[in-house]
C-alpha cells in the first residue's frame, strides 16, 4: 500500500492551530516593530533625541497591551481591537511612540479591525471603522502643528485602515458567496436524485400495479363462472407483484450501497434484452403486443441509454394498460446513426378522457430524454389511438475487437412478439 502524501502547507485549508500560529508570529514581528518605534523619542526638532526621555518599562508595557492581543484576535476580536487602538493611539498621545514613528502601531490596529470586518456584521464592523478613524485624529492632531503634515499623515493612515477594513469585508462576503454556493450545489443534487428515485419508483410501481388492477378486475368479474381463469389471474398477480417487490429491492439496494454494511444488490438493471419480459407481463394484462427490435451490430447504445429506452416503453405500456384497455399495440426500437429511438403506438380502445401533459407518466419519459439531449413526443394519432415517440442520441458502446481469423457475425433478424388476447389505446393522465 502506498503511504499517503501529505499535502503541502499553502495548497492545503489552514487549521485553526495553523492560522494561530500564524497570529502568534504577526505578534511577535509587531512587538519587534513598535518596540523599535517606542526607543526613538520625540524632539523639538522632529528629529529623534539621542536621549529616551520615558523609562524603559513604560515602552516594553506598551509595546506588550498593543502587540499581545493579536495573538488571540481570533477568539475575541471585538475586545482586541479596542485595546489595541486605546494602546497604541495612547502611546502616541503620551509620545512613548513619536508621531513621526506612528504608522508602526496603526499598522497593529490594522491588524486586529481586519478580524472585526471579517467575522462580524455589517453593522458592528463600521461604527468599529468609525471609532478607530476618530481615534486616529484624536491621537494626531494635537501633537502636529503643520496642518499639510497632519492632513498627509491622517490621510495615509485612514487610506490603510478604510483598505484594510474593504479588504476584510470581500473575504467575507467571498466565504459567504462560496458557503451559498455549496449549499445550493447541495440542494440542487438532493432534488436531481429525488427526482431519479421518484422516475424510478414511478416507472417500476405504476406499471406492476396497472397490470395487477387489471387482472384483479378480470378475476373479479369472472369468478362465479369461469373459476379457472381466476386461478390464471392470481398467478398472474403473484408474478408480477413479485416481479415488482424483486425492483423495488434492487433500486432501494442501490440506494442504500452507499451506507456502511449495507449490501450491495449485484443483479443488473433492466434493458433492451428485458423487453420481451416486459411484454409478457403486458400481454397478461391484455395487450396484444408486436415488439420490433433493431439495433446495429457492434454499435448497441450504452447500458444508461438502454436501460432509459426500457423505462420509457414500461411507461408507455402501462398507460396502454391504465387508459385504452385491451388493444393492440407495436413497440418499435431501433438504432441507427448514433441515436436510439423509441416508438410505441396503440389502436384505438375505450373512451378515455383527454391526456393530461402534466402527468407524472409523461413527465418521467420526458425527463429521461431530456437527460441525453434528445426529443420526445407524445400525443394521439389520427385513428384515433395514441403514440409516444422518443429519440435518445448516444455515443456506441466500445466493444472488443474480435480477432481477425474470427468468423463474421451474421446481422441479427427484427425481434417480432405478438402475444395475447386483444387489449388499449392511451389517453388520460399517463
């Protein structure tokens, strides 16, 4: 097994001990800074006086109230921008740093009102804006008298503290964005996978009970005279109930593979080899059914496009077996030049009411095509039965090269099923 490589420190998301011991150190480089600021004293010529006329203590004191904080501005930035900007525009105001040397504790201050900005409201960051800039001019003006000196000096110092407080500010609204954004990403794939589950289901239900409230009405309405077609019917019944249930499991088994100790269901998904099964269970619902079959040699669509094909001809015949009743009906499925189409028309049957295009049936098939890029139509012919058409493009599936001293494949012949007693048209809701 190979040793898993840890990612390096600037590609990877920072810790929360990572981005304190990277407070730490900003810290110790400001203490450096302001204790450098804090031994050059002021002078009546503004420039700095051989002689430090506070005491040494005082400087270190001040150095540690201004530096200190920022270790910990994560954990409590509000508090640590307000004693960092009373100690460090204090330390001017007394002249343990000279005004000249400002900018060293401003910088400090910069430092703990970007946390604010990053981690509070909106209306708690710019009134802590605001107070930092009065205390800047607080500190300032009185130990200037050259108001062009004050105005540049002010200017430069709100120049970095507005930038500093912006800058905050897109970093925060930049991780809320990327917060939504997920969160979106997230509901976006609940709904896409709740909508495949409820085709799923839809498909898989809707046309085991459609065949089974059909043979149940039948076994209902015969059982007085005709016991032994009763019998036929419960069989019938039983078969595809457990057809259903066997389903049921396997697209709930691949829902829940993804849990720890589930089992995982191996038994592969219906597909275009299934269709004349399905055309059974039609046909003992009272279809008469005639499935044509075509797909190229070597170029059979992929298993995903299959398996969609399959569902939309099971939707299909069970809104024959809901709405037309017992009628004869042609599937037709064909490949041909990278696309997979679906046809499925029935002969008139009883008076139905008009099809519904809101109906779960036709939303499911459609949806299912639309998933490849393709085309569907439903709607009733002019002899007044109905058809459902889809065309579903694809890419053909790689298969393995037969060696060359292999013999040809002879090209498979139309697959036709006619089976059944007479059965339906599709109108309704589908």
């Amino acid at each position: 097994m190979s040793a898993v490589q840890p990612r390096p420190l600037l590609t990877r998301r920072l810790r929360r001990v990572d981005l304190i011991a990277l407070d730490v150190l900003a810290a110790l480089g400001l203490a450096v800074i302001c204790g450098y600021a804090a031994a050059d004293p002021p002078a009546a010529t503004g420039y700095p006086d051989p002689l430090v006329r506070e005491p040494v203590w005082l400087s270190l004191l001040f150095m540690v109230v201004i530096t200190a904080p920022i270790a910990v501005r994560r954990r409590w930035p509000v508090p640590v921008l307000a004693v960092v900007t009373i100690s460090a525009f204090s330390a001017v105001l007394v002249e343990v740093v000279p005004i000249y040397a400002s900018i060293s504790v401003v910088i400090a201050v910069a430092f703990a009102l970007y946390q604010v900005a990053l981690v509070t409201e909106l209306r708690r960051s710019v009134p802590a804006l605001l107070l930092v800039l009065a205390g800047a001019v607080v500190a300032v003006l009185p130990k200037t008298s050259d108001w062009d000196e004050a105005i540049t000096g002010l200017g430069f110092m709100a120049l970095l503290l507005i930038a500093t407080w912006i800058l905050g500010r897109a970093v925060r609204e930049r991780r809320a964005y990327t917060s939504r954004s997920a969160a979106e990403l997230a509901r976006q794939a609940t709904v896409d996978e709740r909508l495949r589950i409820s085709r799923e289901l839809h498909d898989i239900v809707a046309h085991s009970m459609s065949v089974i409230t059909v043979k149940a009405a039948i076994a209902n309405h015969v059982a007085e005279s005709r016991p032994q077609e009763v019998r036929d019917a419960l069989r019938d019944i039983e078969a595809t109930s457990r057809s259903a249930l066997a389903e049921l499991r396997r697209t709930l088994g691949v829902l829940r593979s993804g849990a720890p100790g589930a089992p995982v269901e191996f038994a592969p998904a219906p597909g275009l080899a299934d269709l004349p099964g399905l055309l059974d269970r039609a046909t003992a619902a009272g279809i008469v059914a005639e499935l044509v079959l075509e797909l190229p040699a070597g170029a059979e669509p992929p298993e995903d496009v299959g398996r969609s094909g399959y569902r939309i001809v099971q939707e299909a015949l069970t809104n024959v077996v809901k709405h037309a009743g017992p009628v004869r009906c042609r599937i037709e499925v064909t490949g041909a030049d990278g696309e997979l189409r679906v046809e499925v028309t029935n002969e008139p049957g009883r008076p139905v009411r008009a099809a519904d295009p809101k109906g779960q049936g036709l939303i499911g098939m459609r949806e299912r095509v639309h998933l490849y890029v393709g085309t569907f139509e439903a709607g009733p012919t002019a002899e007044g039965g109905f058809r459902v058409s889809a065309r579903l493009p694809y890419r053909p599936a790689e298969r393995p090269t037969p060696p060359a001293d292999a013999p040809p494949l002879a090209d498979a012949p139309p697959l036709a099923v006619e089976a059944g007693p007479a059965g339906g048209s599709a109108g309704g809701e589908r």
